[in-house]
C-alpha cells in the first residue's frame, strides 16, 4: 500500500466533503450488502470528482438499476490516460479488488 497515496487521497477527499452538507442518493446494494450510491454537494457529484482525479476507481460489480455509470467510466479512462493520482503507477497499479 502506498502510504502517500492514501494519505493525498484522504486529503482530497476532506476538501471536498468535510464540514459540508452531502447528499446521498442509493441505487441498491452490492453483494455483501454495502450501499451503492452517489454522493453530491451543491450538484457536484463527489463520487465522480473522486474518479477524475484518480483517487477512486469505478464500481467493477453488477451495476445497479438506474445509474448512469458511463461519464464515470469515462473520467477514468481519461484519469489513467493523464496518470492523475493511482494511476501514475501506471502497470504497477493494483486495484484493491484484486
């Protein structure tokens, strides 16, 4: 795990949620029962910002009833594309998931 990765990642996230009011809409849950959901503030969707900057990836699960999921795969294909945060390890990344 890159210490300084994580530590950037929880610093950008700050910026953009703490102290602020968030709304949170649910699509459903994912298998081990986690909700899946997207976060705003204002209409900016955190979830998406997250992706753009490379400090998020996209859901790889079965998607759920109702979410548009294609600009977030867009933004990260263009995130890896701009090596911003994770994906300047480029190859060498390994996704949580696996």
């Amino acid at each position: 795990m890159n210490v300084l990765l994580v530590l950037t990642t929880f610093k950008y996230l700050a910026r953009l949620v703490l102290n602020k009011t968030v709304e949170i809409r649910e699509y459903g849950k994912d298998r081990y029962g986690r909700t899946l959901g997207v976060v705003s503030i204002g209409g900016e969707i955190v979830n998406l910002e997250m992706v753009k900057a490379g400090y998020a990836e996209v859901y790889r699960g079965t998607p759920a009833t109702g979410f548009a999921s294609v600009p977030y795969w867009k933004a990260e294909e263009v995130a890896r594309a701009a090596k911003h945060g994770m994906w300047v390890h480029g190859d060498k990344y390994v996704s949580p998931r696996e």
